[in-house]
C-alpha cells in the first residue's frame, strides 16, 4: 500500500481533515472602499488527498491559498491545521504548521534567489530548521531530493544558478526546496501555468509521483479544468468565482456533469481537437464576457450578467448559498437549485 493509499484509509476511518478553511473571508481597504477579495469559503483538505481550486484570473484562489499557508490572517473565518485555528497557535506550533504547509509559486525563476546556487538554496532550509546535521550530510541529502525531482544527474545541477536552468528545471527546484522540510501539504499555485505544454506534463506526472510516494495532500490552483482533470482525478474541485465557492464536488462529477453555469462556461473554453464535437460546444454561451469589479458586484448572484440561465427577480435578488444537488455535488444557483443540478442542458454521463 503506498502512502497515499495508507493516508486515504485513514480518513476513511474517520480521521479529521489534516486543513480546513471555515468561512474564511479576506477584505482589503482600497481607495475605490472595501474589497472582498475572498467570501466565507470552506474548503477541507485531507491528508494525501488533492483539492483543485479553479477559476479565472481575479476570482480569489491565490488569497485563499495564502490564507492556507498562514501568510495572509482572514478578516473572518478560521483556518484550521489538525484541528487548530492556526493564529491562535503559539509561536513554535505555528512553525511547525508553516514547516507542514509548503508553496510552490507560479514564476519558478522569481521565487529562486538568483545569487544562490541550486546547492544553496536547498541546504539553507535543511541546516537552519536541522533537518540534517552539517553540510556534508545537507549536500548529500540536497542530491537526494533533485533525484527525487527527476534532476538527474543531481551533480550537474548543484553549482548552477537558476538563470542557467530552463523553465521546467526551475520548478522542479522550486519543488525539491518544498520538500527540504516533509511536508504534509503541498501548494502548487499556478506551477505549470509558465512552461511549454510538453514540459507541464513531465511536471504534473512527477507531483503525482511523489503524491503518491510521500502522501502528500496538494492544494492545486489552476485556471484550467483540463490541467485539474488530469493531475486531480480522484480528487475533489472547487470552483471559484468573484471570492465565492459557486461549484464543489469530486473532480470527475465537475469534469464530466457539471451543473453550475460558470463551470460549464470554464468547460466550454477548453479547445476541442474534434471539429464535430466543437460544433455542439457553446450552447450555453454567456451572456457578457465582463467580469464585474470586486468594487461595485452586482446584486444576487454575482454571476448573473454572465449567465445563460438568468431569470430577473430570482437571480438578480438574493446571494445563492451552496447547496447539495446531486450526491456530493454542491452549487450555488438559484435555478439549479430550483430545477434540479441537469437544468440548462443535458450532460455526458461522468466516465
């Protein structure tokens, strides 16, 4: 049984999430008045499980994600490690809590020191935190973690800089550095958004490598639910719009059945190699392609401008909350809600 495997039994048995978020809001002081950049968000995360939050540009996943990493305090809300509200932890838990919890960044050559080799940057966090006793032993354990990185090998790699890497090289440093100090979650925002498509898929097998082999959990971020598809499959998705989770539910109900009109819109944009398949795509086109301010949202369900499926007086009035339309598969829509999760068009079935 691999880790992963072992970790998923665990919580099977009744094991609590190893991260919650609970109603985590994040408001933002700005000329233009208060922002919410972030709206009452639950999200769980369980140890060796992967979470993927999807959305467009602007709708909140980074600022949740550092409200996960304990590097932005909510305005409201609790976020949660093992069961303890983490800003309420004392001064040495919180470090072993940002020790579990690691980020892995979406410009692999801005979050690397240029002036620090590849040796360098990954014995500092071992030597300081005394994951290894001296630097023999970090240098050893440094070729360790770039073979596990698939950098190999890991000798040719050690005294060079980051400008002297590719793209993909980077990020798998930027990886390995995630790993110096065992962690049990991993997140990833935007990781393999920067790199040649051929070179995101060496990228996402080798995180779903040491997914398995560490059961670590990863909170994955991404615009595209094609790359969620592939790298979180036996997972869970949350959907993301304007600071709101509108979608959540295991990823292959997302992928293959979604019932909120957002998701189905992020659906749609994916391309379509099959020319006759693309034809019967954007049946359910938007309405408006604008994105409304986070400044001035409209009233109701902030999507409504955007929406297909827009009825004036119902979705226009009251914000939509999550609620359960097909087992495990929460929306918020009035008019999914309303008329059942297959309202709008029909499906495919989830594979």
């Amino acid at each position: 049984m691999t880790a992963t495997e072992t970790a998923r039994a665990g919580t099977a048995e009744g094991r609590q999430p190893l991260m919650t978020l609970d109603g985590v809001s994040q408001v933002f002081d700005t000329k233009a008045g208060p922002i919410r950049a972030v709206d009452h968000v639950d999200l769980s995360i369980n140890p060796g499980e992967v979470l993927c939050l999807v959305g467009e540009s602007g709708s909140g996943k980074t600022t949740a994600a550092r409200m996960a990493a304990g590097l932005a305090r909510p305005s409201d809300g609790k976020v949660a490690f093992d069961g303890t509200d983490i800003w309420s932890m004392k001064r040495n838990a919180f470090g072993t809590f940002r020790r579990s919890v690691q980020y892995v960044h979406q410009d692999p050559y801005a979050s690397l020191n240029p002036t620090r080799t590849i040796l360098q940057t990954l014995v500092a966090p071992l030597l300081k935190h005394g994951v290894v006793k001296g630097k023999k032993a970090a240098a050893e354990r440094a070729v360790e973690l770039l073979t596990k990185v698939d950098l190999t090998p890991a000798e040719n790699f050690l005294l060079k800089y980051p400008h002297q890497l590719s793209g993909g090289q980077r990020q798998r440093v930027a990886v390995a550095r995630a790993l110096t100090l065992d962690p049990k979650i991993i997140i990833a925002d935007e990781s393999t958004s920067m790199l040649d498509v051929s070179i995101r898929i060496s990228v996402l097998a080798m995180l779903g490598r040491l997914r398995d082999e560490l059961g670590v959990g990863f909170l994955f971020i991404t615009h595209d639910l094609a790359i969620a598809k592939y790298f979180g499959w036996h997972g869970k998705t949350a959907v993301m719009y304007l600071g709101r989770i509108v979608e959540f539910g295991p990823t292959p109900k997302i992928i293959n059945a979604p019932t909120h009109p957002y998701t189905r819109a992020l659906i749609d944009a994916i391309p379509e190699p099959d020319p006759d398949l693309t034809k019967t795509k954007g049946a359910g086109s938007l309405r408006s392609l604008e994105i409304p301010s986070l400044a001035h949202l409209p009233p109701g369900c902030a999507f409504h401008p955007r929406c297909p499926l827009f009825e004036d007086g119902l979705c226009d009035g009251a914000v939509p909350q999550l609620v359960e339309v097909r087992s495990g598969q929460s929306a918020a829509c009035h008019v999914v809600a309303r008329d059942g999760a297959d309202a709008g068009r029909p499906d495919q079935p989830v594979a």
